[in-house]
C-alpha cells in the first residue's frame, strides 16, 4: 500500500479541522468573514473528498491507477 492513503488522509483532515476551526469563530465572534472562509475551506475539503473516493472506485474498477492520489 505505502504512504499515499495516509498522505491523503492527512490533507484531507487537516482540511477539515480548518473548516470546523473558522466555523467556530465565526460564530463565536459573530462575524461573516471566519464562517465565509470556513465555507470554502468546506469546499475544498469536499471536492478532495469526491476526488479520493472517485480515485479509489475507480481503481478498483479498472485494477489500475486512473486518477492518482499520491507519490507511488
């Protein structure tokens, strides 16, 4: 297997922990710009979501690498 599932793991949780991190101060402050950013950063951390889980059926559809999802 190797270490590209954990690389994308990592990325993909970090993501995450930045879109509930400018979420939370959002609301805490009461301010649109940290919930704004939040939201975008929940975009990226969706579309790289779909990305992986797309790479990962894929793969195992076609027993070959279509879209890559780290160092091999």
């Amino acid at each position: 297997m190797g270490a590209a599932p954990f690389v994308t793991f990592s990325v993909l949780l970090a993501v995450f922990v930045f879109v509930f991190v400018f979420l939370a101060l959002g609301a805490l402050l009461e301010q649109t710009c940290p919930t704004r950013v939040g939201g975008y950063f929940g975009l990226a951390a969706a579309a790289g979501a779909w990305y992986t889980s797309a790479a990962g059926v894929l793969s195992t559809t076609f027993g070959r690498v279509v879209l890559p999802t780290g160092p091999r």
